[in-house]
C-alpha cells in the first residue's frame, strides 16, 4: 500500500519559475525522504529530513515537514529544464519498525525552456 | 563500486520462465533492499537484508519469488515460473548501515523485466 501521496500528480511550469509539490503520509515516521526520477535513469536521493526537523535546504530544494499534518512539501526555486522528472517522496513507519521505504506515486513535473 | 548496479538491465522473457536478477550494492554497505515499480508508481517493497541475512520479506507477491545474499555483498531476486504480471522494473537499493528507513538509500538503474 501507499503510505505517501504526492499532489499535484502532474505539474508543468516554465523554467525559471518554482514548482510546489506535496506528500501527505499516514502513520507516524521517523523521517520522510525525496527523490527524483528522470525518465529512464534509477531513482536519485535528493533530501532526507527527520521527524524533529520542519525545514530542510539542499541548493535550489527546499523541504518542509509538518508531522502534525502527516504532509511534506518539496520546493524547487527557479526551476529549469533538466529538473524535468517524477518526484517521490518515501517514508518509513515509526510504529513498526519497518525499515523499508513506502514511496508515493509521484508528482511529474514538467519544465518548459 | 561508484554505486549500485544491477543486470541485465532488460529482460524478455516467456511466461513459465524462470529469471534471476543481479544486483551489487556499494562497496560496503550493510543493507540491501529489493523493490518493484509499475509504470506510472512508485517503487514498492518487496525484502531487504542486513549483511546475509534476510530481514523482512513481507512484500514479495508470492512463492515464486526469493532472493538470497549468500556472502553479504550481490543479491540475486529470482523469480520462477513468470506470468505476464510479473512485468515491471526491478530495483535494488543499499544504504550503509542497518538503520534501514533512517538512513539514505541509494538506488540501482533497476531491471526491466517483460514477461510475454
């Protein structure tokens, strides 16, 4: 089962612009992680923030954390063409110990030159 | 290695078949971890290992499926008597400790599996 959904499913922009893009989740986690997929590539990690965390910078991505909410959201400022691909964001479960990640379907985001 | 590889990076096969997919974390790392992506979803669990020793194998589908890590390093998930639904990309992914879910995991390019 899906423990994270991600919202938008799908997100066109033009480049230069930020693209928003949000993971709500279920039970309580540890910490929730984003990664990237381009088409035809493996999954990539971009960012990992722990449930004690409600903000997180790597570059041009920003992550926020609300556990409260049980949701996440992935910011990319000032977004180009190469950022052209599905993200994912994956969470473990904090209540049994599972170490497995549980990924969401994905928001594919669509950067126009 | 530089990272997680995997092969063959496609596979057809004929339904009944049996496949054997390879993966080779990073050097080092402790923990390895199978999944599998439909078109369109994200990956989902299927068993991971800490060193030889498998872990948790709550997600593989069915009996057809085993994997095994014999010397703590390369894992083989095999799948007997494949079926049509059995299609979909395979991934591997390794992380350097057992804390599993708390720490990164680094993902291989995956391995398409088509069953005709």
């Amino acid at each position: 089962s899906q423990q994270g959904e991600e919202d938008p499913q799908a997100l066109s922009i033009q480049e230069g612009e930020n693209a928003t893009m949000n993971c709500s989740y279920k039970t309580s986690i540890n910490n929730l992680q984003w990664y990237r997929q381009n088409s035809g590539r493996g999954l990539v990690h971009l960012i990992l923030i722990r449930s004690n965390e409600r903000e997180k910078h790597s570059g041009r991505l920003r992550v926020t954390l609300d556990t409260s909410k049980k949701s996440s959201s992935l910011l990319i400022t000032a977004s180009r063409a190469a950022d052209t691909a599905s993200y994912f964001c994956a969470t473990d479960a904090k209540a049994t110990g599972r170490r497995a990640l549980t990924f969401g379907s994905g928001t594919r985001l669509q950067v126009q030159p | 290695g530089a990272g997680v590889s995997q092969s063959p990076r496609y596979k057809v096969t004929k339904r009944g078949q049996d496949v054997a997919l390879r993966c080779d974390p990073i050097s080092g790392h402790v923990s390895l971890y199978w999944y599998r992506q439909a078109l369109g979803q994200g990956p989902e669990f299927l068993t991971y290992f800490n060193y030889e020793a498998q872990q948790d194998k709550s997600g593989l589908p069915n009996d057809r499926f085993s994997a095994e890590r014999p010397e703590g390093s390369i894992s083989t998930l095999t799948i007997q008597r494949t079926e049509q639904r059995d299609s979909a990309m395979y991934r591997c992914a390794s992380s350097s400790s057992p804390g599993g879910a708390r720490e990164t995991q680094y993902f291989g390019p995956g391995t398409r599996l088509l069953v005709l």
